[in-house]
C-alpha cells in the first residue's frame, strides 16, 4: 500500500486516467442549483429512474456559489456533472469552449422539435449563436424575475385609508416603477401589527450576479440597452443613455429609501426571509420561487399577491431561467441524452409545471386552462412576453462581474455618480471585448 | 534563591493580572461558544431577538445538517403513515418530510482522507529529509531549506493558476490524489523544519554506538532514532493534519464535487429558504471539535509548530 | 510509521541487495532521503512558479482553450500597475494589514506580560486563549457573518447592550465605514494569540538575574520595562510581525467569507481580487503577471525585514 503511494506520486498521470475510467455507466449526476424548483425534479425524475433502469445523483450548490463552482468545474474538464442545467447566459461559453454537447444531430433523430418550445425560451436557453438554428441545450425552466406583496396589508382598510391621504392615490398593485417606489416608501417603517415594517426586499448581492439582476430590472423598464445595433458592440450612448442612469439613480433611491436595514448583500434567499419574517410589503424575486412562496403557511395563500415587474418607459423584465445540457467531458452522455429525451416529451413536461417548474413546453404554456392553474401563472406569461436577458457572450463572466462592480460600487457603496458609474462600465465592457477580438 | 523573590510579582499583581486575562479568555471564547450552542438551537431560536442565552436544546440542526428535506402540503403529511424515527418526526413537525442524505457526511470523509493521507505523505518524506539534513552533509543545505521553506510565503491564489493548469491536464482535478499531492507539497516545509529541529535534539552518541554495534545506517535510523523522535513527529503530524484539515483556498478552487473537503462546503449549506444557521453551526461544530482536542494535546509543541520551530520553548 | 517501511523493505530485500544497500555511502542516503522532497516542491512550487512568469507575458485564458496564445510582452504588468482599482485594492490591503499588526501587537503583548506574572492556573488560560487561531478560518469566518448580523447577531447586541445605540441601527459587513473594521476585529480575534504565544516566550527567555541586578541598582519598574523587557522580547515580536504579515499579505479565507470584497470593493484584498481576475474572469495571463508582482513584493518586504531583525538581534 505504502509503495504504491509513492509510485502513485511519480505516475500521478496514469493514475488518475485509471481511476476516473472506474465509474459505473448507469448513475447520472444532473447539476444545478439548490432551490425549490431542484427539489421538484428530484421528484420528477423517479419516473426515469423507473422506465430507463439508471439512476440519478444530483449536484446542487447554492445560488450564490453556483456559477463560481460550475464554470470552474466546465473549465477544468470536470466529469462532476453528466447534466448541466446551466444558466442563459453560460450558453456562449458552453458552445465556444466544446463544454456542451450540440444536440441538433439527437434532436432530428429523435423528433424533438424546438418549435414545440416557447420561442423567447429557445432563443434565450439554447441557441447559440443568438436566434441561429445551433441548439446547445433543451429549454428547462422558464424565469423571470417579477414581484409579490402582502396583499393582506394592501386590503386592510386602514392602510389604504392613510395611503390615499398621503399621497392622494389609490393602494393597488403598482403599474409604474415609480408608483412601486412611492408604495414601498409608504411602507417604509410604518407600524403594521405592532412591528416595524419596510418598503420592499430588493436584489443588491455583490458577490454572483443579485444587483445586476436586480438593478437591471429597472433600467430595462426605463430604457437601457447594452447596444445601439444589436451585434455591433456600439455601447455609448446605449449603456449610458440618459434613460439608463436615470433608472439606475431610480434603484438607488429604492434601496437607500424603502429597503429594510442591513439588506446591503441580498438575494434570493434573503428577499425570500425578509418577506416570509413580515418585514417587508413587498419584494422581487424569480418565478421560480412563487410555488413555494403560494404554499408558505405563513405568508402565502389569501396573505400574498404577485405582479410583474413593472414597466416605466417600455415593458421589461429581467430574464432568468435555464436550459438543460449534457456535459461534453461526461463518460455517460448516451444516457444523459436519454434523460434529455425523456424530459422534453409533452406529460413529463406537464407533471414538471404541476410540481412547481416552469415548463417552457407549448403544449403546456398554450393550455387554455394554464392562466388559471396557478395565481401567477398569467403574470409569468406577461413577463415571459417582455424579457431581457444579460450578454449572454462567452465572455458573459467577465462581463457580469464589472457590471457588479460598477453598480454595488454606485448604489450600495455611495462611489460616484450613476453616470460615472455606466461610463466605467463601458470602459471595462470595451477592454473585453477588444480582448476578444470584437472590437 | 531564596522563596522571596523580588522578581516574583505580588500577589495582589497575580490577582490583578488572572482576572483580566480569564476576561480576555471569556470574550475570546464567546463566539466559539456561540457556534456550539446555535447547533442546538431551533431556528426560530437561533434568530430570535433578543439573542437567546437560555433555550430549551433540540437536535433540529444537526438532523438537518445530515438530511435533505421537501416542503410538503398538510394533507400530504396527514396521509403518510406515523414518523418511524425521532429525526423523521423532527423534520414532520416543521411540514416536511426527509427526502434523502445530505452531502455533509461526505465532505466530512473527504476532509478525513485528503487530511489523513498528505500528513502521512508528508511525515513520510519530511522524516526521511529531516534527518538527511540533521545528520549528513548535504551539499547547499541551508539554501535547500532556506528553499523549502520559501514554498510558503507565495498566496496560494498565485500559486493556484498553473495547478489548476495541471490538474486540468494531468486529470487531478476534484480528485482525492491531487488534493493530497497539493496539501503535501505544502505541509512538506513545516515537516521538514520541524522535524529537523526533532532529530537534532536526539544526540548523535546513540546512533554511532549502534554503529559500532554493526547496524547499517537504516538500521540506527528506523531503530533508534525514529524511537526517540516520535513525540516530536506525532506533533509534526498534527500540525499537518489541522493545516490539511482547515484548508480553504485551494479547495474551494480545485476541487467541486467528488473530493470536496468540509470548509468549502459548510458555509453553503442552506435550509429550506434562508441559511439555515443552526444546520451551519453543527456542522461547524463536528468539524470544529476535533482541533480544538488536538490543540489541548499539543499544548506544549504549539509555539514550536506555529513558528516552524524559529521559537522552541 | 515510516519505521515499519524500512523493516518490510529490509526484511524482504534478497541479501545480495541488503548488502549492497549496507554499502551505500552516507552520501548516497543523504541524496535518497532528500530527493523526493525536492522532487515534490520542484514539481508543485517551482514548475508552476516558472509556468506563471511564462503565462504573465501572453493573454492566455484558461477558460478559452480554443483560442489563440500570443505573447504579449510587459503589456499585462503595465496595465496592472497603471489600474487604479487595483491600487484602491492595495490600499484596503495596506490598511488591513497595518490595523492588525497594530491591534495583535498591542493585545499580543499585554497578554504575554499579564499571563508571565506567573497567577495560578495561567497554562490553562493561555491553552484556552490559543483555540481560536487553530480553526478553519473559513467555516469561523462564515460564523462570525451571523454574529455581525444587525438585530439578531450577538457582536450587535452586545455592543448594543455596552453603549445604549440601537442593535439594528449599524451594519459591521454592510457598511463601507464599518467593514474594513469589521474584518480587522475577527483576524485580531482569531490571530492574537498567535502574538500573544510568541511574546510569551520571549517574556520567559529573560533570565532573573537582569531584574534583580537592575533592582540592586535602583532602577524603577517603568525604567526596567523599557530597557530590559521591551529590548529583549524585541526579537521575539519582531519574528511574531514577520509571520502574521506574510499571512495577512495572503489573506484569502476569512475575509472572502466575511464580506467577500464588498460592500462595493471597500474589503477587495489582494488575494480576493486575484481570484476574480483567475478564477472568475478567467485572464490567467494578466492574471499571472499580478501574482508575479505580488510574489515579488511579499518577497522583497520580507527580505528587508528580516535583515532588520537580524540587526535586532545582534544588538
């Protein structure tokens, strides 16, 4: 044994070769990330495991240390994850770098036809080049990020009493970003129940994507663009117009003005606490997270409301959501392209949906009674209809993380202005992109 | 010298200096202890306001460290039949059921394998280099050490980028192999340093009358040095051990899955909406508990470990 | 244990190689001994150290296999050293380290003196004081997040019961004011004993005889302190500075835990925006050209250091 050991330090490379040839052929491991939506395809997936005699091992990794781990495992050549469900905006990378199989050959032989699949998912989960015919994954998971409140406060006489005295209006669901902005400031440590409340939980996460998604969800609604020509690359004037510092000095004035206290590195799971401890009126988040939060025996129920988000100049929201994608460094992709085909046909897909994903299957989307099935299920098709997403170029990281930078640097560390703060971001996005060789 | 000494302090200085220090020690083990009683708090507990000092315990945490848990409806759970367990009846009280293992368990194996098998690579190849340099001429000795030694002052994120390089083509990446070849090329220098600090402490008399007895220098080595020294590399390996064991950095960037260690991984687990604090306090804990009893052990070699043996008494 | 190797090898080696291996010169030993250490630091330390200065003068990506390398010249070290986030970086790292030598220094030493008066039971308490520099600096790093909770965290409350402010009305990792204190305060938590253990020795290596020759000649208490202690635990501390700068130069864990760089980039260390420039944005190239330069200057800092200390120490 202990010889071995030291030949083991001399011959490190056949080693390793040996030992990853070792595993078994009929265990799968799917990856994604660890939320409610993966707990809904643990379950879904027993009936594979059933029909196809594999078995299923998942992989899921917080939201906030997702993309870190999977991207580094991609960039390793890790053999981790037979399945990827990886998100919209990895497909650049994916398809560039040979990280993910390309599944138009598996989708003729097959009969799978991305016709049959929301076009705003297809193009967003899994083409790449944008809107070309090359498919480097199967829609998965339709999301986009909209908004619910405490539609039990909203009715209580009282509140609505002192709102229409404060500012004149009636309370309802906002149908503008500012009138979100002037109900969360109503909210803001007002006394309800005896406890001091706030306006709304809001996205300010430095650390992954969180302000990004979130601020962006503003500045789509006033009019922000990453390009003036879509392809061209031309940013001044687009990243920095004057429509986007203002949505963007708008997201600031909502997180210095109507946030609770101490929501400096927020995301998902924090909007969801903030809400679920009644701290908050109302708050963002994915779609994904609406399932859950409709069954939550605390706040959900008669207690919660859902809109999306609202527009200002243009209707907009923030794309999220994801496609499924078989790993190109797997051992065990025919298996893994049996799972694919499995999960695309039409009941599959309509169990996904009935369990809490968001199918992006038209056969389920198009149901006459799919609007009803669910109290947000029409706000998600509404939102579905407007979405934007991030550059979803190979570069998307590099990209992500100065925007982050930029935007928590502005908004949460008072650094500068909004429009210094989109200047420098055109001057990081420029660098990258003649790094790239597109400028 | 006499009882009475006038460098001996006063008693009323004795006094004075006791409590403050036994202060200091209490506020310093406030957040230790913190870590230890969040584990056995509910999580209503552990976030209440106040902060609770008095709370009656549960073992919420720690069922919830090692399991995977889905939210069910009311009527679901009334359709199942009665819990067949005590942690499966913790996880219903809170409208869930146990929908299989966590990966906690795992990551805790692989701490112990990665941990266990570098200390004994490096006390292996550090005993052998110790005493090569304790007792031969080596040619350039002191620039090999001064080599040795030098291997630790880069930032292993530096350090990180060609491995991650390496690993990628040699296939070590998220492997219990690579992760063990890395913490012993780094844990190599302080075996190497104290142990050689061990060895020159056992006079050489010994060896060279085995000598003269007829043993082969092997023999004097495995015979009667590694005899006397073995405190010193039991130590030395609970210096590695702890290092290998706390390690962050590099394996939260080289390993992902299969040979993930436990300091990565705890600080991402999470309940069902929000961190789920008394889940991360176990599991820190478990993973906690173990050093702190190696420490207490290796009272009277820490100063020697923490300096690479620069500082012996 | 090793010993048991060289039984079993001894043992089942055929006795005309067990002869040959009795005439091995200690020389030869020496070299057998020796040359798997440095084997294993030449192909884990060196090689990659060589591989990285290559690297630092191309625009390689790890991420972009498909791409094409060019080199690239001194391009990579002049963008670094003209960025100026990058010496906004430098600077939360400078303040960082200052703050907590300062900090462990102070504590550190009066530690050590209070602990060397020699009360009842003083082993137990120092062995006590010691657990928290032993621990994973991840996984208390990720703890102390809770503690610094505004409202629920103890650190708030605490400081909320000492001085009367409302517990939820500051933020220590939220506040651009207040974080870069906020990581200073859990690494002297973590790292004074550290000081403290090494203080403690210098303390002890001082003979009695200095005192009590110094009291013969009336020399006061303060007077003795500042000519006999001070001087002679000088040497001690200096190394105990050494150690704790060259890893808080390196720190990684804890503070990518705590505050991971934010809010903003007011906590971004060295070695946390390495690690995006890495890791995250995948520029191994400039990347390897800002681990060279960090190399160079730990390595420079600490050279002229420890000359000072040598010069301490024949004084």
């Amino acid at each position: 044994m202990k010889t071995k050991q030291i030949l083991a330090a001399s011959a490190i490379a056949a080693m390793s070769v040996a030992a990853s040839n070792a595993a078994q052929a009929d265990e799968l491991t799917l990856c994604w990330a660890a939320w409610d939506p993966a707990n809904a395809l643990v379950e879904l997936s027993k009936e594979f495991e059933a029909q196809s005699g594999h078995t299923m091992k998942f992989e899921f990794v917080p939201w906030p240390n997702f993309a870190d781990r999977m991207l580094n495992e991609l960039n390793s050549g890790g053999k981790l994850c037979d399945l990827l469900i990886g998100d919209s905006q990895w497909i650049g990378g994916g398809a560039e770098n040979g990280h993910y199989v390309k599944l138009n050959d598996f989708f003729d032989k097959e009969g799978i036809s991305m016709d049959d699949f929301a076009p705003a998912t297809v193009y967003a989960y899994s083409t790449w080049p944008k809107g070309s015919p090359n498919y480097y994954a199967l829609p998965a998971m339709g999301d986009a990020n909209g908004w619910f409140y405490r539609k039990d406060w909203f009715e209580k006489p009282e509140i609505q009493a002192a709102y229409k005295e404060a500012t004149g209006q009636d309370l309802r669901e906002p149908q503008t970003q500012k009138e979100l902005l002037q109900i969360a400031q109503f909210f803001q440590e007002r006394e309800i129940d005896g406890q001091k409340r706030y306006g709304a939980a809001i996205f300010t996460e430095r650390g992954s994507e969180g302000i990004t998604m979130g601020a962006t969800g503003a500045m789509y609604a006033w009019g922000f663009k990453y390009e003036n020509t879509p392809g061209k690359y031309d940013m001044e004037g687009a990243v920095n117009s004057p429509e986007a510092v203002e949505g963007l000095e708008f997201y600031k004035e909502l997180y210095k003005t109507a946030t609770p206290p101490g929501y400096t590195d927020s995301y998902m799971e924090q909007s969801l606490d903030a809400f679920k401890s009644g701290q908050v009126a109302m708050a963002m988040n994915w779609f994904a997270f609406f399932p859950g939060l409709y069954a939550d025996p605390d706040t959900g129920g008669d207690k919660i409301g859902f809109f999306v988000n609202p527009g200002q100049n243009i209707e907009a929201s923030t794309l999220g959501g994801q496609g499924i994608s078989v790993v190109a460094y797997s051992d065990k992709q025919d298996a893994a392209l049996e799972y694919i085909k499995w999960f695309a046909q039409p009941d599959v897909q309509a169990k996904w949906w009935s369990l809490g994903g968001y199918s992006c299957h038209n056969s389920v989307l198009n149901d006459p009674g799919f609007k009803d099935s669910q109290p947000f299920a029409a706000d998600f098709l509404q939102a579905m209809g407007s979405v934007q997403d991030f550059w979803q170029e190979p570069a998307y990281a590099e990209l992500l993380l100065a925007m982050q930078k930029r935007l928590h640097d502005y908004v949460v560390a008072d650094v500068g202005t909004a429009q210094e703060a989109l200047d420098k971001l055109i001057e990081d996005w420029t660098e990258t992109f003649e790094d790239e060789g597109k400028l | 010298m006499s009882s009475f000494s006038i460098t001996e302090p006063s008693s009323r200085q004795k006094w004075a200096a006791g409590t403050l220090v036994i202060l200091y020690a209490v506020i310093t083990l406030l957040p230790l202890f913190w870590i230890l009683a969040t584990g056995f708090k509910t999580p209503a507990d552990a976030i209440s306001y106040p902060p609770k000092i008095l709370f009656e315990p549960s073992l919420e945490g720690y069922v919830n460290l090692f399991t995977t848990r889905t939210r069910v409806t009311p009527e679901q759970l009334e359709a199942l039949p009665p819990p067949e367990t005590w942690y499966e009846a913790i996880v219903r009280n809170r409208d869930m059921v146990i929908a299989g293992p966590s990966r906690y368990g795992e990551r805790f194996l692989n701490s112990l394998i990665i941990g266990f098998g570098s200390t004994f690579l490096s006390i292996f190849l550090g005993t052998l280099a110790a005493y090569a340099f304790s007792r031969f001429r080596v040619p350039l000795k002191d620039d090999l050490l001064f080599f040795i030694l030098s291997t630790r002052m880069m930032p292993p994120i530096a350090v990180a980028i060609p491995i991650f390089l390496m690993f990628r083509t040699l296939g070590l990446s998220d492997t219990h192999l690579g992760m063990i070849l890395l913490y012993t090329a780094v844990n190599i220098s302080l075996a190497v340093w104290l142990l050689k600090g061990f060895i020159d402490e056992i006079p050489r008399e010994y060896e060279e009358a085995a000598l003269i007895d007829g043993y082969t220098r092997f023999q004097a080595f495995y015979k009667v040095v590694l005899p006397q020294a073995a405190t010193g590399i039991a130590s030395t390996a609970i210096f590695c051990l702890i290092f290998a064991w706390n390690e962050y950095a590099f394996a939260v960037l080289l390993t992902s899955g299969t040979a993930q260690t436990a300091p990565p991984f705890i600080p991402t687990i999470i309940g069902v909406g929000g961190q789920d604090w008394p889940a991360v306090a176990a599991g820190a804990t478990l993973f906690l508990v173990p050093v702190m009893v190696f420490t207490i052990l290796l009272r009277k070699h820490l100063l020697r470990g923490i300096t690479f043996g620069a500082v012996r008494k | 244990m090793p010993g048991t190797i060289a039984d079993r090898v001894a043992q089942a080696t055929p006795p005309h190689l067990a002869g040959r291996i009795k005439g091995f010169s200690d020389r030869t030993i020496a070299w057998i001994f020796v040359a798997p250490t440095i084997f294993l630091l030449l192909a884990v330390n060196i090689f990659p150290l060589i591989w990285t200065i290559n690297l630092s003068f191309t625009n390689f990506r790890a991420n972009r296999p498909n791409r094409e390398v060019d080199y690239i010249g001194l391009r990579n070290y002049e963008r670094i050293l003209t960025d100026s986030d990058i010496w906004l970086t430098m600077q939360a790292t400078a303040h960082f380290l200052f703050w907590t030598l300062f900090f462990q220094v102070v504590i550190g030493f009066t530690l050590a003196w209070l602990i060397n008066r020699k009360f009842k039971g003083n082993d137990l308490w120092t062995t006590i004081i010691v657990l928290p520099m032993m621990l994973s600096p991840a996984v208390v790093g990720n703890f102390w997040t809770f503690l610094y909770q505004p409202q629920i965290g103890l650190f708030n409350y605490l400081v909320a019961f000492l001085t009367g402010v409302d517990p939820s009305s500051f933020q220590m990792i939220g506040d651009v004011v207040l974080a870069p204190w906020a990581i200073v305060i859990v690494d002297t938590w973590m790292w004074t004993p550290f000081v403290m253990l090494i203080c403690l020795a210098g303390l002890r290596s001082i003979p009695d005889y200095i005192y009590e020759a110094a009291e013969i000649d009336r020399a006061s208490k303060w007077r003795q302190f500042w000519t006999i202690t001070v001087p002679m635990v000088l040497p001690f501390l200096m190394l105990a500075v050494l150690f704790r700068g060259i890893e808080n130069f390196k720190m990684f864990d804890l503070v990518v835990q705590l505050t991971g760089g934010g809010p903003g980039s007011v906590t971004e260390l060295t070695s946390i925006n390495l690690k995006r420039e890495a890791f995250e944005k995948w520029r191994t190239g400039y990347a390897s050209a800002y681990a060279i330069i960090l190399f160079v200057t730990v390595f420079g800092l600490a050279s002229i250091y420890v000359k000072a200390l040598n010069k301490v120490k024949e004084r």
